[in-house]
C-alpha cells in the first residue's frame, strides 16, 4: 500500500499499539485499511458494504471529529 506500506505486516494487536504510542493517527489507520479494501477487495468480494463516511466521522478519542462536515 502507498500511504502506509507497514500496515500489512501487522496484526490488530500491534496496530493498536502503533495507535497508542501515536506512531499513527486513526485517520491514517482508517486511510490504510480503506486502501487494503481498494486493492483486494475486488479479487475477494469479502466487503459487502462500505462505510467509509460514517467511519471517517466516527469521533476520536481526544474529541471532535476532524472533519467539519460530520454531523455525528
């Protein structure tokens, strides 16, 4: 993947630890699973639905959405 070539290489566990010591945002981790979507899914057919809005909206931990046009 172009924007974050590791994430394949890591299992949930240790991307949640890349997400706890901030080495990533979860923006970026959303952009990188939403890529791995883009680049396999069509081979697979394993996602059936995409929510790509609704998870970008979804607030983070610190607070607020960091796109102003979510209304969640």
């Amino acid at each position: 993947m172009a924007f974050f070539p590791e994430y394949e290489n890591h299992d949930g566990i240790a991307l949640a630890a890349l997400l706890a010591r901030g080495e990533i945002s979860q923006a970026d981790l959303l952009r990188a699973a939403q890529e791995g979507m883009d680049r396999y899914n069509p081979a697979l057919n394993a996602v059936l639905l995409r929510l790509d809005a609704q998870a970008a909206c979804q607030p983070l931990r610190a607070g607020a959405s960091p796109w102003p046009a979510c209304r969640y």
